[in-house]
C-alpha cells in the first residue's frame, strides 16, 4: 500500500515550458487536492477533486489545470509556467469519512 | 470564509521543557481542526484532530490539543519537548458544511527544541 504517489520529486522548467505533475492514490479515496506551499504562507488550494469527473478551482488556480479520468490519478498541468509557480508542489487525497488528508511527499519546482 | 491563524512564526523550547503551538480559527459554523507535522523534504503527517466530543483530543507522538470555542482555539501541546519534535507544523481547518477537500491551513509554525 503505497498511498500517495507523486512523480516527479524535483523539476526545473524554463520560462514558458509546460509541464503534467503527477498523483496517484491506492486508497480509493474519493476527494483529492493539490496544493502549494510557500515560505511564510502556508498550503493554499489550487484545484480539488471530489469525484472521477468532477474537479473544481480552490484559492490559487490560476495558471494551473487538471482532470480526473479515474478514482486514482489527479494529474497537475501547468500550462505556461512561470517563475511566480516556482514552489513545492503536494498531492492529497481524503477518504469520504473525511477524518484526514493524506499527503504525497512532494514536487519541488524551480521556474528560471 | 474559513480561516487560520498560527501567530508564531517560531517556536524555541528546551528538550524536556513542556511545548505549545498556538493555533486560532474563524469559519461561520462548526469546525473540524486538525494538527499536520512537517520535517525537512517531507510530506504533511497527520498528528490529531478534533471533531465532535471531548475538548482534549490525544494524538501521535504524545502530543494533544485543547479546543476552546469560546477562544477560537486549538493549541497544540506536549508535555515533555523531544529534540526529535523538532519540525514546521501546521493548523488546518474546515467547515462542518463545507466539503473534506476544503481544508485551509495556517502559515505553520517552526518548533525548535534545543538539547
């Protein structure tokens, strides 16, 4: 049971390159989210999944897209990338019962 | 809108000394609180939450968290610091009518716990 999977760990894009981070859960976990975490602000939510299908935009999305075709991949496209997306990147999933999140161990993304 | 408040940046404690990270919510009905630890190149670990019930919640690692709802707050606490706690940790909340993804978190709070 791996529970969250992200892929990759480290990435450095040039100015403009687009690029898909990925997240994978084997818990069949209904709800996903991502987020990005920057010194002195926290995790703020870019975009969440309640369902296959069905995806929705949290506090910070723009610049970001993603979809959900299956229960377990959460895809994170960044469709321009810019050095203001230079951050750590994490993937989360939630069980309906809603007791907690479960977090993948991150994405650190430097934009030049 | 749901909030967080974790009003240090940083927290400095001496090993065996007891520990509290601070932590104040606003959402406009009832909450679900949680506590995430972060260590270096690492992801969030759950510690504790508080949903329902006793205002003292016990979680992992001997840590535990008061909820006081006429304060807004939800401090983390341990009795007896571990240089092994040393790590950023995180408040986080969500509105009982909102949905689970909508977890907010605060800005986090560096414990460090010197020997």
């Amino acid at each position: 049971n791996a529970g969250v999977t992200q892929t990759p760990k480290f990435q450095v894009l040039k100015t403009g390159q687009s690029m898909t981070l990925q997240c994978a859960q084997d818990m069949n976990h209904e709800y996903m989210s991502w987020y990005r975490q920057d010194p002195g602000m926290g995790l703020r939510l870019i975009h969440y999944s309640v369902g296959a299908g069905i995806t929705d935009q949290g506090e910070v999305p723009n610049g970001y897209n993603v979809s959900r075709s299956t229960t377990e991949d959460f895809p994170l496209r960044l469709l321009s990338a810019a050095p203001s997306q230079t951050s750590v990147y994490f993937c989360a999933s939630i069980p309906s019962s809603g007791t907690e999140a479960f977090f993948g161990q991150g994405t650190r993304l430097t934009v030049v | 809108a749901q909030s967080v408040a974790q009003p240090e940046d940083q927290v400095n404690v001496a090993e065996g000394n007891p520990l509290t990270v601070k932590c104040t919510y606003s959402v406009s009905g009832n909450p679900y609180l949680f506590w995430y630890v972060q260590y270096p190149n690492r992801g969030l670990q759950f510690l504790l939450k508080y949903i329902t019930g006793d205002n003292l919640v016990k979680g992992s690692y001997g840590f535990e968290a008061e909820f006081n709802k006429s304060q807004t707050s939800f401090h983390l606490k341990k009795p007896s610091a571990l240089v092994s706690d040393s790590a950023l940790y995180f408040c986080a909340v969500r509105d009982v009518d909102t949905g689970f993804q909508k977890l907010v978190f605060g800005t986090g709070t560096r414990l460090l716990v010197s020997p």
